[in-house]
C-alpha cells in the first residue's frame, strides 16, 4: 500500500527523514531521536541466514495446469479434472555458492516448486538433475562441506571434493551430470526439472503406485560452454535472475510439460529382481523406455514477485509437504530431507514462518500450535488443545490418512556399495553423448582434476574407467593437454 505520508513503522508522522536531531547545528545527537534510532536499529537487522544450501536463487509465481487426467492413480484434488488451474510459486537456484554468487557456475541447479492446493501447499522440492551424489542423509553435511569452502584457506577445493567422490562411487552417475554441460544450464527458462526421487500417487480406492516427476522445458535445453559460463560470472553474476526477471517483466512466460513415470508394486519387484537396481536409489534413474513419461500438465510462470525478500528470501520449501492422494517411498534421502527443511526454517525464518504471504497456504488452516516470535495468526478464541469435549472443535479426518506399506527386517545400519552397481547408469549416460559433448566432459572434469594430488587423480580415473574406459582415457589425455600448455 502506498502512502504519502512518512511514517515510523508505528504509523506515527516523521518530521525529517533527512537530518538527524542533534544539540546545535553540529551535534552530538540526541538519543530522544527514535525515527533515527529505530531506523539505524531495523538497518542491523535486515539480513536473515542464507539458505545453508540453495542459498542463491529465483523465484516467480505462476499457475499449473492439468492436461491429461491421472485420476486413476491420485485422488488429489488438483488432479481431478482436465484443464484445472492451480497457483504455484516457483524458486531455481545453485546450490554451494553464497546467496552473491555467480548464477553461472557449475553445479546442480534447484528446482522447487510449490503448489498451493485446496488441501494444503504442495512443495515438489527437486533439481534440474534426476539424480543425487548420495543416497543416505548421514552423508549429506559431509558432502556439503566438500562443495563449500575449506575451514583452513577459506578457499574452495578439488581436493575435497574429489576425495569425497572417488570415496562415495554412488556419486559418479551425478558428477558425470555435473561435468558435461547440463553443469553450466543457460539460465533456468532452458533446463528441465525433476522431482529426482521416488514419491507415490495414491488413488481414491487407496492404491498406491511410485513415481518420478519430470519438468521438461517448452524452451528448449539451453547450456553453456564451460568458456562462457566462466566469462558471464565476471560480466553478469546475476545472469540468470536477470534472464527470468526480464522474460516474465515482457510476457515471454516460460513454461515446463509435466510427465511422470509410473511403477505399480509388483513391477518394482519385478524391475529390481531383474536389474538388481533398487527403485528407491535416488542414484539412478528408472529407463523410459520401460516406464514411459505420462504427460499430466503445464507449468507456466507469469509473474514477478513484488518483493524479492518477502517473497522469494522467506520461501520456506519443504519435501514433508505432501496433500493427500500424494505420498513419500522408502528412499532414505528424502526420508531424511523429511525432517531437515523444516528444522532448517524454523532457525533461518522463525518459529512462525507458514504465516508468511508466500508460505501461508491458500485454503482454511486450523490447528493447535500457538504462540512463538511473530504469531501474526494465532486463531483467536479457538481451542488449543486436544482431545477436548466440546462440539465444533476441528479433528483429523481420517478418510485422508495414507494406505500403509509393508516393513519388515532387523534394525541396523546398512551398507549397500559392496553390492551396488554404480558404474552401468553413468557409462550409459556417457555413451548417449555425442562426441563433442564428451570433450567437453573431458575438459570440464579435467580443469578442477588438474588441481588434485596424483594419487587421487588415479583413483578418480579408476572410477571412471569402470562406467567406460573411453570416459577415463578422454579424461585422462585432457589432463595431459592442460599440464603441456
Ligand atoms: C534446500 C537439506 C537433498 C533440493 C535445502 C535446505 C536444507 C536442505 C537444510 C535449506 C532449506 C531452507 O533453509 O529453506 C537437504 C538434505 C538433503 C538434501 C539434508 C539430503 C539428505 C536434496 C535433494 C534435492 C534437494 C536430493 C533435489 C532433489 C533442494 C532445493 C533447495 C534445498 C531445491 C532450495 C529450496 C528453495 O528454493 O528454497 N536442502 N537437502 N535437496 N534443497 Fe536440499
């Protein structure tokens, strides 16, 4: 709301936002000065924590739209007819650079997108990769650590990250991603997006099927050369935000298809007992040409926020965040991102931050949690507690609560590498590249490479002689080309 009257936050007229009050012309100030104060104090406080990861990022409004029905696998309400709108708030990003990093450097990119259905707010909180480095959370801070920037030198380094990879095979599928040119998308109108792990769709019968979503740009995969990634990072870190920016600001609504792949149970077990792959690795991906992409609708986004940090800084996405007829699976990872992202918000943004314009879901909203910093809705007279015997008080329904999956087997924690296959997916990635997308792979993997010790450089190419031998030899005569020069 614009006004054009000055006021303290208080709504009280400012008399001057020009000259401070001081005793005389020349001062000292006068601590009876509280718009001067109350100013300088609020300055202080303008920053909250960057994101522990993702910390640099986009973010833009707009509307999803269903194509093709799905009901016969989700009863979820905004699936429930062709052509039915739903508002979606959308936030890209990298991942291990601070929240001023260039929008052009390597790294997977973040892909989240919120749906704010009529049963709540739906956050599909994926990558532009449909992969993972890892498949156990334990691993997650660890691997963190390696992208972000070393204790001692304050610097970032091959060397960690590279130890950490050639010590986690697991990783390779993505890092082959990572190195070739989808490491460098143009901006984040021309790359796809992937929900990356296994979720479920429950219909309204109450069966359950797994599934990955997939994003696909309607404009076109657009990366960068490694060169011009580098040369934007000096001209233009903001690349990307300005890219977004201006395409929405001038009506060049960028849009995704939405697909997804579907498996019933009994062909999980089929596919796993055949391939000896586990669908629930977030490491692999599940071939299309046996689970076909299903078409469900499109994504568009057409409008700016009006306020980068209201809307897009407090955006507090989370993978728990799951309407019914939609459901989580086994994968360990995102078992574990249950629990992070809500954790990680309630210390970045507050105890209180749903209550936020771009968090707070856009359907009735009732429970018994009360009180914290910042209790903008704090629901009046209405009961906070439960069970109580008093009519009209809000309960569960249960006809929304999940169909259960069967669990056995001995508590204990579990190494699957001695027994997984995790060379096959990403020769089979390497051997889809053409011949000058592998040179650039070659030449993009050797430049960090060039700058670890030899001995891991051995084991690196020990890796990557396992998922090809052409992938480590390429690699291999890329390093001897940069230490000739
Ligand atoms: C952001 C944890 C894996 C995608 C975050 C944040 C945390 C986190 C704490 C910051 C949340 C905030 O402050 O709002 C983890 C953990 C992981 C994991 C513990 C593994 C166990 C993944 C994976 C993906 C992913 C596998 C993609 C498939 C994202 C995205 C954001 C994010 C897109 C930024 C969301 C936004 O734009 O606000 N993650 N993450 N993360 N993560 Fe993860």
């Amino acid at each position: 709301m614009t006004n054009t009257r000055l006021t303290t936050a208080s709504g009280i007229p400012v008399a001057d936002n020009q000259n401070s009050m001081s005793a005389g012309a020349r001062g000292p100030l006068l601590l009876q000065d509280v718009h001067l104060i109350e100013k300088l104090q609020h300055f202080n406080r303008e920053r909250i924590p960057e994101r522990v990861v993702h910390a640099k990022g986009s973010g833009a409004y707009g509307r999803f739209t269903v194509t093709q029905d799905i009901t016969r696998y989700t009863k979820a309400r905004l699936f429930s007819a062709v052509g039915k709108t739903t508002e979606t708030f959308v936030r890209f990003s990298t991942v291990g650079g601070e929240k001023g990093s260039a929008d052009t450097e390597r790294d997977p990119r973040g892909f989240a997108i919120r749906f704010y259905t009529e049963d709540g707010n739906w956050d599909l909180t994926g990558n532009n990769t449909p992969t993972f480095f890892i498949k156990d959370p334990i691993k997650f801070p660890d691997f963190i650590h390696t992208q972000k920037r070393c204790p001692f030198s304050n610097l970032k380094s091959p060397q960690m990250m590279f130890d950490f990879w050639a010590n986690t095979p697991e990783s390779l599928h993505q890092v082959t991603i990572l190195f070739s040119n989808r490491g460098t998308p143009d901006g984040y109108r021309h790359m796809d997006g992937f929900g990356s792990h296994t979720f479920s769709l429950i219909n309204e019968a109450g069966e359950r099927v797994w599934v990955k979503w997939h994003f696909k740009t309607q404009q076109g995969i657009k990366n960068l050369k490694a060169r011009d990634a580098v040369r934007i990072a000096g001209e233009d870190p903001d690349y990307a935000q300005r890219d977004l920016f201006q395409a929405i600001e001038s009506g060049r609504f960028p849009r995704w298809t939405a697909y997804v792949q579907v498996m019933d149970d009994a062909q999980r077990l089929d596919w796993e007992r055949r391939t000896g792959w586990d669908a629930f690795d977030l490491t692999k991906v599940w071939p299309q040409g046996e689970f076909p992409r299903l078409e469900v609708g499109v994504l568009e986004l057409d409008r700016n926020p009006d306020n980068y940090h209201a809307d897009v800084e407090q955006a507090a996405f989370s993978p728990g965040h799951v309407v019914p007829g939609l459901g989580f699976s086994p994968d360990k990872m995102l078992q574990g991102r249950l629990f992070a992202y809500h954790d990680a918000q309630l210390y970045r943004v507050g105890t209180n931050h749903q209550y936020l314009p771009v968090n707070r879901p856009r359907c009735p909203v009732q429970h018994q949690q009360r009180d914290g910093a910042m209790a903008v809705e704090n629901f009046g007279r209405a009961q906070n507690y439960q069970p109580v015997d008093a009519a009209g008080v809000p309960d569960g329904d249960h006809g929304h609560g999940e169909p259960g999956w069967a669990l056995n087997g001995t508590s204990g924690r579990f190494d699957p590498r001695p027994a997984a296959d995790d060379y096959t997916q990403p020769g089979n990635l390497f051997r889809l590249l053409s011949a000058e997308e592998r040179q650039d792979l070659f030449d993009n993997m050797a430049g960090p490479l060039s700058q670890v010790d030899a001995t891991l450089q051995d084991r690196w190419l020990g890796h990557l002689a396992k998922a090809d031998p052409a992938y480590a030899e390429g690699v291999a005569a890329a390093l001897r080309a940069r230490s000739a020069r």
